[in-house]
C-alpha cells in the first residue's frame, strides 16, 4: 500500500485532515527509523486495526 493510501485510511479512521498522518506515514513505512518511537507506534495502531490482515487480502 502506497503513503498516500496508508496516510487517507488513517485520517478517515481518527477523522482528521490526513495532511496530520503524512509525516508518521512516512516515517513509519521507512525501513531507516524502524526504531523511531512515534513510528512504531503507528505501526502497532494499524496493525490493532487489522492492517496486516487487510494487506494480505490485496
């Protein structure tokens, strides 16, 4: 799934702008800050809300 994709699901989810989400996104789906704490955790929150599973289904 792109950044512009995971950034839209995550601002429709908490009903916010999704311009909020993109530098998480970004930071999130980069192999380089795996360890950034606010990275992780938008990772994990996806993750809660069955992101695994739904990029499984693609």
């Amino acid at each position: 799934m792109s950044i512009r994709t995971t950034t839209q699901v995550a601002a429709e989810w908490q009903n916010r702008p999704a311009v909020d989400f993109l530098p998480l996104v970004d930071r999130a789906m980069s192999v380089d800050l795996a360890s950034d704490t606010t990275a992780h955790r938008l990772r994990e929150i996806l993750n809660q809300s069955g992101y695994q599973e739904w990029l499984s289904e693609e």
